[in-house]
C-alpha cells in the first residue's frame, strides 16, 4: 500500500497521475464531438473527469451511488480515493488532490445533486449534510420521487443553459452465500 501521509489517502500520486491521464481524454474527446464514455472499476474515475470537464466552465453533476463518497481522511478506514471521490472534486480535501492544475474545485458543491446513498450513520452523512451538494439519500428519494428530484436538476440545467455531459459509475454487486 502506498499511503501518502501529506494526504491521508493511498496512492495519492499514482490518483493525481491518472486523473491528469483521463481530464486530457475526456478534454480531447469533448471537443470532437465525440461520444464519451468512462468505465472505470473504481470511483476515483470522478476527478479525473470532472477536471477535463472543468476546462470548459461550470456544470452540473448528478452523482448516483450507493454511497455519498463524501469521506474525508480521517473517517475513512480504507483511506481510498474511491470513497472521498465527491468530496475531492468538489475541492474538500487536500490540494495535492484538490487542486490538479490549478483547478479546484473540478466541481461546485452547489451545482451536485448526489443521488442514491444509503447509509444513514450521522458520522458518515454529515460532512455532506453540511455542505451545499443538493443530498438525496434513499429515504428521501422515496419520500420526494425520482422524477421530482430528475427535474430540479433538469431545471438548474437549462437555467444557467449549461451543455448536458453524462458519465455513469456501474457497480455490480454479488452476494455470496
């Protein structure tokens, strides 16, 4: 394991590395009007196509996961990237990770609808809780509907008349009896 202590995260120089990688392709990909899609097996994926999608002004998010991947160091037991993902691109971190080519945050807090957690230990959620994501746990998505919160984001969208860029983390997950 190669645990950066300036961080508090593994394998922070080989994350900044790849993510440098990535934000050049998804940038080279954009602009050819080509169709692009990420697959990745891990959710550190995010940085590096949330900064090639800043190059090109403010956006919206909407990040659909089980978990909010808004983790800080010091609450991560695994002390992964793929858990402090969100937090990161929305520059809540370290800058080593926060601030790949002088471009923090990849992703403003207040244009992130996060989607889908459910986990509900108040250590866990309250760092996004406190922050200015737009936070939709699996309660909540029951109680307003998917449809209802799909078109707030829809609505901010065409508001600040943002062009619509979309990458999808897929997880599969096998239960083993």
């Amino acid at each position: 394991m190669d645990y950066d202590e300036t961080t508090g995260v593994r394998n922070a120089d080989k994350v900044v590395l790849f993510s440098e990688a990535l934000a050049t392709a998804v940038k080279d990909t954009v602009n050819s009007d080509q169709f692009a899609l990420v697959l990745g097996g891990d959710c550190s994926v995010l940085i590096g196509c949330t900064l090639g999608l800043k190059s090109y002004g403010n956006y919206g998010l909407f990040f659909i996961d089980g978990h909010t991947d808004y983790v800080l160091p010091h609450s991560s037991f695994t002390k992964g990237a793929a858990a402090m993902d969100l937090a990161i691109v929305t520059g809540n971190r370290h800058l080593k990770l926060t601030n790949i080519s002088n471009s923090i945050p990849y992703a403003e807090e207040e244009n992130v609808f996060a989607f889908g957690n459910r986990e509900y230990d108040k250590e866990y959620v309250g760092g996004i809780e406190r922050s200015a994501i737009h936070y939709y746990d699996l309660r909540s998505i029951r109680s307003t509907g998917v449809s209802i919160i799909t078109k707030k984001f829809i609505e901010m969208i065409e508001e600040k008349n943002w062009m619509v860029f979309g990458f999808i983390s897929m997880w599969m997950y096998w239960m083993i009896s």
